[in-house]
C-alpha cells in the first residue's frame, strides 16, 4: 500500500511537471508571437503579395510615398460600421488618402472558408458595390501578410512612412463599438496621424489597441 502511494504521488508530481512545462512553453510561444510583431518607429515588414486585379505588387514599389495598410472582412459588423453608406466612413478615408497621394491597400487575410474570404472577382465587387476607393486589395488567404504584420482584428490600421518607417499601429477610431452613430462622436486616430505626417511632426498617437473581429487566419 505504501508503494501504490508513492506511485501515485510520483505520477502526480510528473503531471504537474508536464502541465507547468506545457503552459511554460505555450506562455512563451505566445510571447514570440507577440515580439515578431513589428514596432512603430521602426522599419515596416516588406512584403509581397497578389492583388485582386491578379497583379503582383511589394511594399518597395511604394518607396517614396506614405502607405496606409486596412486589414479587413465584408462580414464583420465592425468593418460594416465604418463601411456603412452613410456615412461612408472608410471610403471617405480611402478618396482623401488618394487625393494627397497616399497609396491605400486593403488587404483581406481571411483564409478559405472563413467569414470574410474573398477571390479577386468577390473582391472587386465589393470595392464596387460600396464604393470604395483603395489603391489596391490584397488577397493574403495564407495570412502571411497579416502575420507578418501581427494584424489582429478587422479593420487593424497600419501607416508607413515616405521612407519606410511604421508610424502608426491599431485602431481606426477612438470608440470600439460596432454603432455607426459613435463614428461622429469618436476621435480618428488614422486622420489624425496623417495630419501629423502631413504637418511634417511625429505621430502624436503611435499605437492604440485594435478593435473588431478577430482577423479569419488558418
């Protein structure tokens, strides 16, 4: 009897050995994760990558221009929100950028199967349907784009510097809600950090905390 127990203690000790060594490893997998995410102030990921018009295009095509990157999912109630017609919210956006020069891409990391996937033909009949105005759209089924860049949510807002610097990382807008009434009222952080870039100052609000759904990845 007194060697079943000290089996059982043993096994007990071995089993919460595994599980502590388990969430050890899973804490620091996540911490990775986290820390391959590029830091504002440094150099944006390049990357490459199809758009829906079947072109391929890279982030150094771009080299001498400010680069607004929207992550993005049809189905999502808050991309609906900034989509909505009115007020046009993330058109609007996407026209001014194009006016000043500003190249927009949206890029959808939804992979196959998951809410928000698109072809190119789906994606530009989207862009049409809502009329909408980005310079391109990306199809990143893999996700690999999005990974690369640790894009969280939909929309997830990225702006990149003339010279190739990420300024800017997170939220579209100071109001997480999914009502298109808050959109009026929040304070919005992409027109706010291309005033700052315009005016030639640093990018008073770098980074913010993303909000929507969580990016469709496989």
């Amino acid at each position: 009897m007194m060697i079943t127990r000290r089996h059982l203690s043993l096994a007990a000790g071995m089993t919460a050995a595994v599980a502590l060594t388990a969430g050890a490893l899973i804490a620091s997998t996540a911490q990775t994760a986290e820390a391959a995410a590029p830091a504002t102030g440094t150099a944006a990921p390049v990357f490459t990558g199809t758009t829906s018009k079947g072109e391929t295009i890279s982030l150094s095509d771009f080299a001498g221009k400010t680069v607004v990157l929207e992550w993005t999912n049809d189905g999502c109630p808050f991309v609906k929100k900034h989509y909505a017609d009115p007020p046009s919210n993330m058109q609007t956006l996407q026209k001014s950028a194009a006016s000043d020069d500003i190249v927009w891409i949206s890029v959808i990391s939804s992979a196959k199967g998951e809410q928000g996937y698109a072809d190119g033909a789906r994606a530009d009949e989207l862009t049409a349907s809502r009329g909408a105005a980005p310079a391109h759209v990306v199809l990143d089924e893999p996700g690999t784009i999005g990974k690369l860049y640790g894009a969280k949510t939909t929309p997830h807002m990225y702006i990149i510097t003339p010279e190739g610097k990420l300024v800017y990382d997170g939220a579209i807008d100071s109001i997480a809600s999914a009502k298109v009434d808050d959109i009026g009222k929040a304070t919005n952080y992409v027109t706010a950090a291309l005033a700052d870039l315009g005016a030639g100052k640093p990018v008073a609000t770098p980074v913010t905390k993303p909000y929507g759904c969580a990016v469709k990845y496989k």
